[in-house]
C-alpha cells in the first residue's frame, strides 16, 4: 500500500496508510434556519484516533450524529470503508439509499452515547449478546463466548447475571462500550461518553477507552469535553467552532501552539 500524505499541517501524519475508511466531503446540516455544520470536509484513517473538542453548540454531536446515521445531512456525502451512507450510486448518479442499505453500512460503526441506552430488562450478557445473533446471525454460543472477551476487556465479567438497574453509572458505560465492542466495528464513535456520569466515575470509563485505544486497529472518533483525555488518546485533535473546523492538528499543536484565537481563547477556559 501507498504512503499518502495527509498535509504537512498535521505533524507526525507522514505515516498515514492507506484510504481512509470515514470520509465527510461539504457536509452541511440545518435545522430550519439554523446551520449548524457548513461544508465539512473531514477523513479518518484506518486506527487513527480523532478527538473532537469545541464550545457547546459548535456542532460536535450533530458531526456525530451524522455518522451514526441518527440525522441525515442538508447537503455532502459520508462514506465509510468505501460505502456510502445516506446515498447509493446507480449508474453513476447518487440517489438515496434505502432503510435495508443504511442497516448494512451502520454494522461497521460502533456508538457509545452519552446516556448509555442498555436494555433494562435485559441481562448485562443479554445486552452485550443481543445484536450479535440478532444483526450477524451468530450462534447464542458464538455471541456468549464473544460477548464475555469484551466484558472481560472492560472489566464487568463478573456482573453477567445483573440487570443495568444494579451497575452504577460508569459500569454501565462499560458495558454499553462492550456492546458496541462484540459487533467489531471499523470505526468507534464515542460522543461525550462521560459527560453523564458523576466525577468520581469518569475515570474508569475514560481508562477503559484508553486501553481500547491504545490495541490499535480500530479508527475512533471521540466528542470530548475531558481536555486531558483528548490529549492523551488522540492522534490528531479537531477543534470546532460555529459549524466549521477552525483548526485540527496533533495534541502537541492544539495544546501547546494553537494558532486561532478562538481556540486559544476556549483552551484558557481550562487552564
Ligand atoms: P455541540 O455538540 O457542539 O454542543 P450540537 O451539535 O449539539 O453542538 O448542536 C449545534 C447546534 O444545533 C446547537 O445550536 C443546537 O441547539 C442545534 N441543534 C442540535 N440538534 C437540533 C435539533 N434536533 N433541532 C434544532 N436544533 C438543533
């Protein structure tokens, strides 16, 4: 495979490979008249680790959003390993893409939610097994033992039998973080996974992505308000501000040279 060069804007991104497998090209979103996102143009590289920081309303979970297929854009495409989300190419025309195509695109991207959306009356295993029979077929045996690798990963093997009701808040996170984990995503979307969750239990959450970070493979896009964190896990820092990127880099660029005074004027709100 052939080295690409991303830009020589972001340091260290000489080492990029291959074609990337999230692609944003002039994405907007409105809703009515408000734009929330203009002309984004964004490529995620197969294990990169992107964060995403900026002000409240700047329009970071809406660029999520997109992703997850939960909003659908005004206007741009987004392609994923290759595939187009909302769109389907006939003949060389884009038209829209149907519910059943939307499924199948969808499988390869994992979501973890602020809120973390488990099944109450469900199992911590049933909730982890659950879209592996029922989206990949696998067999209840193959979904178990797949199933307790990625519990085990996050630390919740011994809660299988407990509904989320009896799991605090950061154990829960984990499991949603399982959940989405077992399907094998290419790219992982976390979108502010530890803002719900009291102080004292973001940092089992966040040391859990961590870890899931640092085995590689896996592309990540990560909306953050944990400063630390982003700088810690990413390879490559995005800073949003009125539904543009006004500036991205690596942590070392954004945190200690960053170049816009609006992002010099966000990151002193931290310091
Ligand atoms: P951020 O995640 O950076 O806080 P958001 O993407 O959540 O920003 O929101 C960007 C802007 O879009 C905000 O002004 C918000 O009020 C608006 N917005 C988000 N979702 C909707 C919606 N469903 N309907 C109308 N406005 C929305």
């Amino acid at each position: 495979m052939s080295m690409i060069h991303v830009s020589s804007l972001y340091e260290g991104y000489e080492n990029v490979e291959g074609n990337p497998i999230v692609r944003y090209r002039k994405i907007s979103k409105s809703y009515g008249d408000l734009q929330v996102l203009k002309e984004i143009d964004l490529d995620i590289y197969p294990g990169e680790k992107v964060a995403v920081i900026g002000p409240s309303g700047s329009g970071k979970t809406t660029l999520a959003r997109l992703l997850m297929t939960l909003e659908e854009p005004t206007a741009g495409t987004i392609e994923v390993d290759g595939e187009l989300l909302w769109h389907k190419r006939v003949k060389g025309r884009l038209t829209r893409a149907d519910e059943k195509h939307l499924h199948r695109v969808r499988g390869s991207i994992g979501m973890v939610f602020q809120h973390f959306n488990l099944f109450p009356h469900m199992t911590i295993l049933r909730n982890v097994t659950e879209a592996p029979i029922r989206v990949l077929g696998l067999s209840k045996e193959e979904a178990v033992e797949r199933a307790k690798i990625m519990l085990d990963k996050v630390g919740l093997l011994d809660k299988l039998d407990k509904y989320p009701g009896q799991l605090s808040g950061g154990q829960k996170q984990r499991v949603a973080i399982a959940r989405a984990l077992v399907m094998r995503p290419k790219v992982m979307l976390f979108d502010e996974p530890t803002s719900a969750l009291d102080p004292e239990l973001v940092g089992e959450v966040l040391t859990v992505i961590k870890e899931i970070a640092a085995e590689g493979d896996m592309a990540m896009l990560l909306i953050t308000h944990e400063m630390e964190f982003a700088r810690d896990v990413a390879d490559r820092i995005l800073f949003t501000d009125g539904g543009k990127i006004v500036e991205e880099g690596s942590p070392k660029q954004i945190f200690e040279n960053p170049k816009s005074p609006r992002l010099q004027m966000f990151l002193n709100r931290f310091r």
